[in-house]
C-alpha cells in the first residue's frame, strides 16, 4: 500500500534586504548630507557666543544673518549645480556684472528700475546658457569655460565701466525711476530696531524652493543622476544637457538677483564687486555636504554652510580681533567639512552593510 504525499500549498517566506532591514535612524541621520554643517554651525555659534558679548543678541544675528542671506542664496544654487556635477567659477564676478548692467541701464541709459532689472535677469540667463551650451557642445571641464568667463566678466566690467562713466563705479541708483519700489522689494529692513535684512527671507524661500525640487520633484532625481552617472542617466532617459544647462542658467539668476540687492542697498555698484566671492560658494556648499565629484549634496546643507560663514564673519568683528583672521577660519571650515563628511558619510555606508 502507497502513500502519496500532497504538495503543500504554502508560499515560500518573503525575503527581505537585510540591508534595507538594518537601516534605523541613526542611519539616517548619517546619510543625511547637512548633518556636518549643522554640527559645525552649532560649535561655531556656541564659540562665538561665549567670546562675543552681542553675538547672540536680535541685533546681532541681524548682522550676521545679513552675511549670510547674500551669501547664502548663491550657495544654495551654487550647491545644485555641483551636485549635478559642475562648477561655476564665474558666479562671484556675474554678481556684479548684473548690478553693473543694471545701474548702467537705469542712470545712463535712463530706462526704469524695473525694466533694468528685468533685462538684467536675461542677460544672467543668457550667459548662463552659453556657459552650459560650451560646457555640452565642447567637453571641457566646467573649471576651464567658467573660469574663461570669469575673466571675460572681469575685463568687460573693470573696461566697460570706464568707458562709459569714466570711474570704476556706476551710482546714482536713487535718482532712478521706481528705485524706491525695488528697494523694498530687494533691499529694505524690517523689525526695527534690530533692523533684519529682506534678504534673509528670499534666503530661506530659495532653499525651501531648492530642498523640495531636490527632494520632491522629477527634475530633483535628474539633478543627482546627472551628478552621479550622467551616462547611467542618460540611458534612462534623462535629458542630461538640459539639465546642465538649466543649473547652469539658474546659478547665473541667482549672482543677477544677489547683484541687484546689493546695488539696491548701496545705491552705487563698484566694478570689481562680486570677485573672489565664488570661492565663499563653493566653501558654503561643500561645508553643507556637496561633493566636489558630484550627486550627493542639499540646499539646507548649503544655507548651514554660509550661515557658518556669515557667523565666523561677524563674530570675528564682535570679538575684537583683526578681521585677516576670517581666510583662516575658512580654511579651516573647508578642510574640516571635507574630513567630517567624510567620515561622517563612511559610516553611514559601513552601517548599510
């Protein structure tokens, strides 16, 4: 006599990614790319606090948050573009070619504020445009076409200006149809009498506009898969060089819209204005997490990252010490962030596997 034995109708246990299983918070926490900066932020205003007696007061976050609104509404576009992989060494100059062409339109040429302002966002668009179209058509390093126009922005603003004014500077700006209605929207106070910066409000609306496009939105996956494979990404389907050439536009808006408040607040634009300060940008994004090899970075970090900045600045000032101080503080900011992202970011992978 045989016995049959029925087969069993039970599914076989679901396996699960023991990789995906082991993530917990503090996992996350680690993976997160700011976490370096607000660390940082946080012993630099603990620093400052103790050895700066008006550091912390509402008038003295006013100033140092005034540094870093300005600085920070580049390092936040800056920061996306490195994260899909390339640099812009000309933003720092573009700042004041925009406040240059503006004040020039609106004295010289005499057409109103706003119009200057509306031209000179073109204008930034369309430079921007040629410098991700070379960076496409060419192949070269984004390093090598951006620093070229930095020195073509360089000569036309230092030779222009003179040319058309006779000094290196452009002012008059007050006596500028609509320049009082610009003025409040770019370059006004508020909260007497600690009078706080309009500045910092367009610096925290840009980096919440720059966090949910990277964290929400399509394009924000195509900006970190250009940044990480962009031939991975293009086999995907992503539109690799509108990509790059979008960054590439949106940073040179972002020096238009810093150069207009600036020349707003002044009422007078010098012409070697904005050069050096790519540098900052590039500090403030990598001290915010970015990598210099791309795909990996935020917007918050970045805005931590010029807030470090503008605190180091000012606190620098209010402590008493010679300001010469502030390039080794942000040398030290650099190499520190690239060391504590480091490590930081080998955690978060040795704690994956």
């Amino acid at each position: 006599m045989s016995t049959t034995l029925e087969p069993t109708s039970e599914p076989p246990p679901t396996s699960v990614d023991e990789r995906l299983a082991r993530v917990g918070f503090v996992t996350k926490l680690l993976q997160r790319p700011e976490l370096g900066a607000m660390l940082g932020a946080a012993v630099v205003l603990i620093f400052f606090a103790v050895t700066a007696d008006k550091f912390i007061t509402l008038s003295g976050i006013a100033r140092w948050t005034d540094v870093a609104s300005t600085l920070g509404i580049m390092a936040v576009a800056v920061a996306l573009l490195m994260i899909g992989g390339e640099f812009d060494l000309s933003a720092g100059v573009m700042t004041g070619s925009c406040g240059l062409l503006m004040g020039i339109l609106s004295t010289e040429v005499g057409m109103s504020i706003w119009l200057a302002i509306l031209l000179t966002f073109v204008f930034a668009a369309g430079v921007g445009f040629l410098n991700g179209y070379m960076v496409i058509r060419t192949g070269l390093p984004s390093f090598i076409i951006t620093l070229a126009t930095f020195f073509v922005l360089r000569g036309v603003n230092l030779g222009g200006t003179k040319a058309i004014t006779d000094t290196v500077r452009v002012g008059g700006l007050r006596d500028a149809s609509g320049f009082d209605s610009a003025q409040r929207i770019f370059a006004s106070d508020f909260w007497e009498p600690h009078n706080y910066r309009i500045s910092v409000i367009w610096w925290i609306a840009i980096t919440a506009l720059a966090t949910w496009v990277l964290s929400r939105t399509r394009v924000g996956n195509w900006i970190f898969g250009v940044g990480g494979d962009k031939v991975a990404a293009r086999n995907v389907g992503v539109p690799v060089s509108k990509v790059k050439i979008g960054l590439f536009m949106m940073t040179s808006m972002a020096a238009a819209l810093v150069g207009i408040m600036v020349a707003l607040r002044l009422g007078s634009v010098q012409a070697g204005q904005g050069i050096g300060e790519e540098f900052n940008y590039i500090i403030a994004a990598v001290a915010g997490g970015c990598l210099l090899t791309g795909g990996f970075g935020s917007a918050i970090g970045a805005a931590m990252g010029a807030l470090i900045i503008g605190m180091t600045f000012i606190g620098i000032q209010f402590s008493g010490w010679n300001t010469d101080w502030r390039f080794l503080f942000l040398g030290v900011i650099l190499l520190a962030a690239v060391l504590v992202n480091t490590y930081v970011r080998h955690r978060a992978e040795g704690a994956r596997r």
